[in-house]
C-alpha cells in the first residue's frame, strides 16, 4: 500500500493541436523534486505562472477540466494528469506554451509514451495515500459515484456507461488502477462524441479543424470513419478522466469507486469529498499524536 514518490529522470516533449482551440501547443514534461505534486507552467506568460494540479484550482467548464490559478488556466488537463496518474509519476512540472493541452487521439497515450522515454525514477518520500473506510457518495440517481472499503490494495474503478444511443449503448469496464493495467487497458482508450453533438459543436465553432481520425464520432451505425480499439471503449475512456480528475487529490486512493455516468463535474466533487476525509484523517492524526504528547509532558 506504502510506496515512495517518483518522478521522471529527464525532460519529455509532446506537441499537437487544441482540441477547441486548434491552435499548436508544445508540452513538456520536467523532473521535479519530492512533495511538489503536478505544477503546469504557462511558459508562454510573463513570469511564468505556475498552476498547481489541485482540486481547489479547478473551475467548472463544459467537457473538460480546467485549472485556473491566479488568473492563469490550463484546459484539458485530464489526459495528461491520467498519463502521469496512471504511470505513478508523482512529482513533474508540465511546461506548456498555450492554455489548451494537445487533443492527440482524444487518449492519453501520447503523453504516456513520452513519459516512459523520460523514465520514472523513485525518490525517497512516501505517496500520501487515503484508505477508504465509509461509504461516500456524490451525484443522484441519474449520475453519481460512489467510493467504499474494499479487501484489495489500491484504486478499484468501475465504470458503468447509458447512452440512449444504440451505437454506444450500456457499458461497462472494471480494472484494478496499477501502472501495468493502465497502460495496456485504459492509457489508449480514446474520448467521444455523438454525431450530433459534434454537428453542434462546429456551428459554435469549435473544433472545426478536429478530423474523424482525431477524435471518435459515433452516428447511428457506430464510429464515422474510424474503428474502436476496444469493444467498450467509451466506458474505458471515462474511466480515464476519472483517474485524471481523481489525481487532483494528490494522493493515492485504496477503495472501490464505482461511477454511474459521471463526468467531470462529478469526478470533481467526490475529489472534493476526498480531500475533505484525508484532511479530516490527517487532523485526527495530528490530535492524537497530541493527545499522546500531552500524556507523556
Ligand atoms: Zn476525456
């Protein structure tokens, strides 16, 4: 359950287009010392500003997971924070040159393959971890998450999929969350829309520039121009933003999670519930090493 942070042992590079933005973006991935968590730094700003990978900076925003810190945001953090969540990579400053990461194939295993170049190396301190020991919920019945003990070390993930759509349908996946299975399960699990929403979405004039080969779009006989590399692969790929917007904790999780439709929005209050029940740990934690103290002054 115990185990030590790690980091990266050299810079890695991705570049791509913004999804919504359509604008290239450069990203680099740099080591970074124990304790720092995931900072991303607008290198294209004045002075830099950095903007912690922390569930306090996220503001809400359709479709994605934004980041915002004085002023300064990044959007469509969530495959990269999943790449790094996924690979344990604990501590890295991700220097980007435009506000919207690159959309690569709507996965994250672009960032990943560029973090396994840059290899992981362990430091010497210990990941914080939280050990789920009550029920927690968030939602309603038509979306929600929930979070439970479980026997098994580590994050325990299902995610269960409805979409009225019969090409998409009722899925479902579950996976143990460790390094190993997230890259062969999870890591290339591809994000997607309805046609639909994509028609729409280009009136607005967004991701006007994204071709059928970039991201999956599904019409009424399943993927325009494309093929799934998993039968259940929309279900995976929310499994993947779960992870990511889960890393905003910035601890390791020991639970069963299982989520019901859930988006970011979702993901984004049960990291809230998270970090509540780790602050309220680590508070009795500090009361009892006082209470302790107290005893022997
Ligand atoms: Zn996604």
């Amino acid at each position: 359950m115990v185990r030590p942070q790690s980091t990266i042992k050299r810079t890695a590079r991705v570049s791509g287009k913004g999804y919504w933005s359509g604008t290239e973006v450069d990203v680099e991935f740099r080591p970074t010392s124990e304790n720092q968590g995931v900072t991303f730094v607008r290198c294209d700003l004045p002075n830099q500003p950095r903007i912690r990978a922390a569930v306090g900076n996220r503001v809400k925003g359709p479709r994605r997971t934004t980041l915002v810190e004085g002023g300064h945001a990044v959007e469509m953090v969530e495959h990269v924070l999943a790449a790094l969540q996924g690979l344990q990579i604990d501590n890295c400053e991700v220097w980007v040159n435009q506000p919207e990461m690159p959309g690569c194939d709507g996965s994250s295993v672009h960032f990943v393959e560029a973090l396994l170049r840059a290899e992981r190396i362990e430091q010497s301190a210990i990941k914080p971890y939280l050990t789920i020991d009550s029920v927690i919920r968030v939602g309603d019945e038509s979306c929600w998450i929930q979070c439970e003990p479980s026997q098994t070390s580590g994050l325990d993930l299902t995610y269960q999929l409805e979409y009225w759509q019969p090409a998409i349908g009722e899925q479902h996946f579950s996976l143990l969350i460790n390094p190993e299975n997230f890259l062969d399960e999870l890591a290339s699990a591809r994000t997607f829309v309805l046609e639909s929403e994509a028609k729409l979405l280009r009136k607005q004039g967004l991701g006007k520039h994204v071709g059928y080969d970039e991201i999956l779009v599904f019409g009424d006989e399943g993927p325009i121009q494309n093929h799934l590399r998993f039968s259940n692969e929309c279900a995976r790929h929310k499994m993947l933003d779960v992870v990511g917007d889960l890393a905003l904790t910035g601890v390791d999780i020991h639970g069963k999670l299982t989520a019901f439709k859930s988006g970011h929005r979702l993901n984004a209050m049960m990291a809230m519930a998270l970090i509540e029940q780790v602050e309220t740990k680590t508070d009795s934690y500090r009361d009892s090493e006082n209470r302790m103290f107290n005893k022997s002054a």
